[in-house]
C-alpha cells in the first residue's frame, strides 16, 4: 500500500472510531435519562410498558448503525502485495544475445533444442492464467529446470536469476523432471545397440567406460595437479567402447587430480 493511501486508511479508522464513541456516550446519556423517569414513577403502567419496549430497541447501537458507520474504511482501495522481481535478464539478455556457445555452457544444449524440448513437453507443463497472476509460461519453467540441474545454485539464487519466488522453483524442477519421465524417456532416451552386450550378459548395457592413465613429463606450473595416486606425472585417458571393442568415444587431457565423475560430466554434457 502506498503511503498516502496508509495515511488515508489510518485517518478513516480514527475518524470512525471518535464518531463510534461519540454515538456511544450519546446512547447512554439517553438510556440514563429514561431510566431516571422510571425511577420516579410509582406504579408501572402501560405507558411504561411502551417505554421499556422504546429503551429495548435503542439501548445500544444497531448492527445497520455500526456498518454504515464503519463504511468509510472499506472505501480505501485495496491491493494483493507481492515482492518486486526482475526478468530482465532472462527476457533481454538470454532470449535475445546470447549465442549458441553461451547456452551450451548454462544450459547444456543449443538454443534451438531448447525450444524443440519446450515444444515437446507444453502439453504437461502449459498453465491457464488466473485473475490473481498470469501463468509461468513453458519456456521459463524449463529454463528455470535446466539452469537448477546444470548449475549447483541454491533455489534462493536461481529465484533471483529468473524473477521468481523460491518455491516456484522447487515446482518447476519437479515438473519438468515429471514431463520428461512421461513424455520424452520411452521416446528420446536410448541405449543404443544393446544386443551385442545382452548377448555377453550384460542387459541394458550400451556401452564400457573407464579411464586410465597417460604419463607425462612435468608440467612447469602447478605440477601437482598432474600427479596421480601412484606417484607419477600423469593426465587421463577417458575411453567409451562399444560390445566388440571399438572405440566410441574419446576425451583425453584432464589432471590426474581432477575427479572421474567431473571428467564424465564435463565429456558427456555437450
């Protein structure tokens, strides 16, 4: 609520609750009148059967009374409050500049995948507005999902990023990861040929991953990063082979002191 409205609401409670009084004491002032010609009447009549109807009925003020009085509050304009968010950054900056080369490094995929995942998945994710807030569109509740998976922000940070409350976050990551289980697993994700390791004894298998180590000589600057557990100078060999033995994928370069999943990760996220 805006100052000058807070002010007008403050000074409209005031002002019916001095005019509330007032009516009040106005009340009692005729009550104790009424009462005090009781008082000097002997014997009770009819007319004072007619005066104590009359005292029933305006001992106190009426509910139509207080409501009418009470009125005036309920002309200040009233407004849903919400906190202040941005979503310059996605709307200006990702939607509009970034390249290609900038998405695959947030987001882990291109810009044009990204709408064709949107597209495949609006059929879960699309949302009706309401007369409270319009709905979070497909686009940014993807965005939000991808950026919390490929990225180790908290919900408060990713909240910031894209303008949005905490707890829509957890929702969106909870209901794109649903999306893609119902919509896209059967239809996307694949093993690849599978029968040449089901034949071998390995079911569901697509293929054999390890790595190993290459030696090297030492590196000038920040040598230990390169030496390995058994003592030596060395980077690693990551190395995908499919049922026969044949090489489907190779990344080589890493320190021997960086982790096996890091390397795993940083290999097959683009």
């Amino acid at each position: 609520m805006e100052p000058a409205q807070l002010k007008t609401a403050v000074m409209n409670i005031v002002n019916t609750s001095r005019i509330l009084v007032q009516f009040m004491l106005n009340q009692d002032q005729k009550n104790e009148a009424r009462r005090r010609r009781r008082r000097q009447r002997s014997d009770k009549s009819d007319e004072d059967m007619d005066m104590d109807t009359e005292f029933s009925q305006t001992a106190g003020p009426g509910a139509l009374e207080i409501m009418l009085l009470m009125g005036q509050i309920l002309s200040v304009e009233r407004r849903f409050w919400a906190r202040e968010t941005s979503t310059d950054w996605w709307d200006r900056i990702v939607l509009q500049v970034w390249d290609d080369s900038q998405w695959l490094q947030n987001f882990r995929m291109r810009k044009v995948t990204f709408m064709e995942l949107c597209d495949l998945l609006s059929p879960a994710l699309k949302r009706q507005n309401t007369k409270m807030r319009a709905a979070l569109t497909v686009e940014k509740r993807v965005v939000i999902a991808l950026w919390k998976l490929a990225m180790p922000d908290s919900y408060r940070s990713v909240r910031n990023q894209f303008g949005v409350g905490k707890s829509t976050v957890g929702a969106a990551v909870m209901q794109v990861a649903k999306a893609i289980t119902e919509l896209l697993l059967q239809k996307v994700v694949t093993l690849g040929n599978v029968d040449g390791f089901t034949a071998m004894g390995f079911p569901n298998c697509g293929g054999a991953i390890d790595g190993t180590h290459i030696p090297i000589l030492a590196p000038e600057h920040q040598g230990t990063q390169y030496i390995n557990r058994k003592g030596y100078f060395s980077v690693v060999l990551e190395a995908l082979v499919d049922h026969k033995g044949r090489f489907t994928n190779i990344n080589m370069g890493w320190p021997r002191r960086v982790h096996d999943a890091r390397i795993f990760r940083h290999t097959y996220s683009v």
